[in-house]
C-alpha cells in the first residue's frame, strides 16, 4: 500500500510494475512448490491532489482479463485505487450508510483533519478493521520500517528516472512537431530526433 501525493500520466503502468514485483518476488523455489502456492497480491494505491480516472467514482479495482471477451484470467493479483480527491460528498454521509470502502477513505483521507475529528473517531469505533490497522501503525517494528524504506528509495529513483525519460521524450516529440511544421523530411526528423518512423508520421 501507499500513498502518492503527486501522481503523473505513468501512474497507472507504474502500478502494474510494482504489482507485478509484489507477486513476482515470492519465493516459490524448492522441490515442494509450486505456482499454487502464490499468494494473493494488493497493490493499494492512495492518490490524492488529482483526479487520474474521469468518472466520479473514488475506488476501483483492476484485473487481468480479455476485454473484447470480458473473460477474467482469475489471477492472483489484484490493483485497488483510492482517489481522494472525490470524497467531498461521502465524508458527509453517516458513517452506517457508507461502504466499508467508503470509511476507509475518509479514514485515510481525514484522518488529521481536526474538524472531522468527531467522524474518524466514529469510523474507528464502527470499522473494527480500521481500528485494527491504528493498532498496527503503532506497532510496526524497525525491520518493517527499514523494508519500507529500501522500498520507498527504489520506487523514488525509479519514478525519478520515468520522469526524466518523459521529459526527454516530450522534447523530442516537441522537435519533431516543430520540425513537420516546417517540413522537414521525415528521414531527417528520424535522424535528429532518433524517434521511430512510424512515430514520427503520427505526430502529422
């Protein structure tokens, strides 16, 4: 699980990688294992400060499945995001007819917010799940902060590093278009640019 404050165009590819490193990174070696013995893995995104999926809903779940066929693969893993920037309206329902989803949201999403004080404090006394997990931060050992944190420092230099790719991507596309717009052979553009051909073309 985490929280991104500031998430770009690459969130969502970004999620599918560290999933797949979540699962990936089980250890099934030896004569005894198999595939079978694969947990289930969540990766729980919390994104806040910007709406990435326009439509009003603030939770959704990814799988893998064939969309044309809309057959599931029923894999084992699964990706669940939390978009906090759209809980203007439920965090004023009554705690009893809010989703269990709902809850945790405006649990995580006000949790400092002192004037809803009186609503966290009734979402822990409600969700016993919730209260659970306020046990549990308070608990967390040094080995799983220091896991934390060697995980949290890869994640930031490969964020830094797809950032910089980004960029440099867009100024190249923004070389080629200037270049089109002057016409410029397209092989030339290619040359200058080392953008593909066929990229190059749907930039015309």
């Amino acid at each position: 699980m985490e929280m991104c404050l500031h998430p770009d165009v690459s969130e969502p590819v970004r999620l599918e990688f560290y999933t797949a490193r979540l699962f990936g990174g089980q250890d099934i070696k030896g004569s005894d294992s198999s595939y079978k013995d694969l947990k289930l893995t969540y990766q729980i995104a919390i994104l806040a400060n910007k709406e990435n999926f326009n439509d009003d809903s603030f939770y959704h779940t990814f799988f893998y499945y064939d969309p044309i066929r809309r057959i599931s693969l029923d894999g084992r893993t699964q990706i669940i995001t939390l978009e906090l920037s759209k809980l203007e309206e439920i965090v004023e329902k009554p705690i009893e007819l809010m989703t269990c989803s709902e809850r945790w949201a405006v649990f995580l999403e006000y949790l400092t917010h002192r004037d809803k004080r009186d609503k966290i404090n009734e979402i822990v006394e409600y969700e016993e799940g919730i209260a659970m997990a306020s046990q549990v931060l308070m608990s967390v050992s040094k080995d799983e902060i220091e896991r934390a944190r060697l995980e949290s420092e890869y994640k930031y230099q490969m964020d830094m590093q797809s950032k910089l790719v980004t960029a440099k991507l867009e100024g190249k596309l923004e070389i080629a278009r200037n270049a089109l717009s002057k016409c410029y052979p397209i092989e030339t553009i290619h040359d200058i640019t080392g953008l593909d051909i066929e990229t190059i073309k749907s930039l015309a």
